[in-house]
C-alpha cells in the first residue's frame, strides 16, 4: 500500500538527515518526530475516507504523545523529517511536498476564518528552521531554506533563502540551500542595511569636512585679500 511506502520513506528521512540516529530502534520507539507523522500517515488515511472524527481523535493522541500538531487532512509528501518536533503546528489545508525537513517550534499557520485554502504550501526539499512562523496561503519555493525564528507571510521563491521579521529574502548565490541549514552562516539583511546606511553617512561626512576646509581656506583668503586692499 502507498501508505506503508510513504512511512518507510519517513523512516530512511531520519537516518538521512540525523546523525544522532544511531538504530532502527532508536528510531522506531524515541523520535517524536517520526511517531507525528506514522500516526499522520494513517490519520490523513481515514480523513480521505471520511473517518473524520477517528482521524480527529488520532491526531489528538498522536499530539498529547508528542508535543506535535499535524492536522490529519494536512498534505505530505514522501521523506518527511520533523527533527525534535516539539511545539510543531501544521494547518488542515497545509500542503509538503517530497523530502522536506521541519525543526522544532515551526508553525505552518492560517490566516483567514475561510473554509478555503488559509495555509501555506511547502514545496519540496525544503528546510525550516527552529521557531519559524510560516502564516497564510503563500508558497514557500523548492530547495528554500527558512532561518530559525523568521516570520513568512509572502511567497518565496525556489531556492532562496528567508531570514528576519518579517522574512526576507537573502541573495540566492551567495549561500547553498539544501541540504543544510547552518543558522550561524545566515546573513542579516538587516545589519547589511545599516552598514550600508553607515557607509554613506561616512562618505558624506568626508564630503562635508572637504566643503568645510574649502570654505575656511577661502575665508582665509579674501581676508588676506582685504588686508592687502586696505594697505
């Protein structure tokens, strides 16, 4: 069955992507993360058959068990990797593609009352960072990563990667996406801008003390001028 693919998929996730895992066993009894998405596989089974109040209930149990919440008609895909996982939320109309990696605290949020599409789609080989609130029916692009604590409300493109409140989008060249994602290597476009201010108000600066020993030199000279006037 399809549904036994997609588990077993999850399950090679974590040796792929945890270098802390150290056997089957480990796995299968101590990751919260992948206990969220085994009852999630089997959750977001009954609700595509219209087992709406078991899948409810599952993904109740499935929360007290281990701190994460995983609507079960949210949409995953294949090699999905929820790394400690507490304080995890992912909305009903939520949509992950394949291979897509989620650290702990991360809110995949509404924000509308609509019945409709209301939360984010997840494109696949994605990274979202510890803390990090991605709200609204917006698209966050393939092979993207979101720094820790970053606030998303805007579409991001493929391959990008998203730092601050609210999220920017850094240059793509400058720093490789997947499958990392070293928080201590992303820039700050916030403190770049600030540098940048700075520059300018030394350029400007210099100009001004310049002007200035211009003008006093000139001074200078139209009272030598004067003096020689009056003699």
């Amino acid at each position: 069955m399809e549904i036994f693919k997609e588990i077993r998929s999850d399950y090679n996730a974590v040796f792929e992507r945890d270098p802390a895992a150290r056997s089957p066993l480990e796995v299968i009894f101590a990751y919260p993360g992948f206990h969220a998405i085994f009852f999630h596989r089997i959750g977001h089974w009954l609700w595509d058959n219209h087992l709406r109040f078991l899948a409810r209930f599952l993904s109740h149990v499935s929360r007290f068990l281990t701190g994460i919440e995983i609507h079960p008609g949210a949409k995953i895909g294949r090699g999905f990797f929820i790394d400690h996982g507490m304080g995890v939320v992912i909305g009903e109309t939520s949509e992950i593609g394949d291979n897509v990696t989620i650290y702990h605290g991360v809110t995949l949020g509404g924000t509308s009352f609509s019945r409709g599409k209301r939360h984010p789609t997840v494109e696949s080989n994605v990274t979202i960072g510890a803390g990090a609130k991605i709200l609204g029916p917006l698209t966050v692009g393939s092979n993207s990563k979101i720094g820790a604590n970053s606030v998303v409300i805007v579409d991001v493109p493929p391959s990008s990667t998203v730092v601050g409140v609210p999220g920017k989008t850094v240059l793509k060249e400058e720093f490789p996406v997947y499958p990392a994602l070293e928080h201590n290597k992303l820039p700050d476009p916030e403190e770049r801008a600030i540098q940048s201010l700075m520059e300018q108000v030394k350029e400007l600066e210099k100009r001004i003390n310049s002007l200035e020993s211009e003008l006093e030199k000139t001074k200078e000279e139209n009272r030598v001028l004067q003096v020689v006037k009056t003699k």
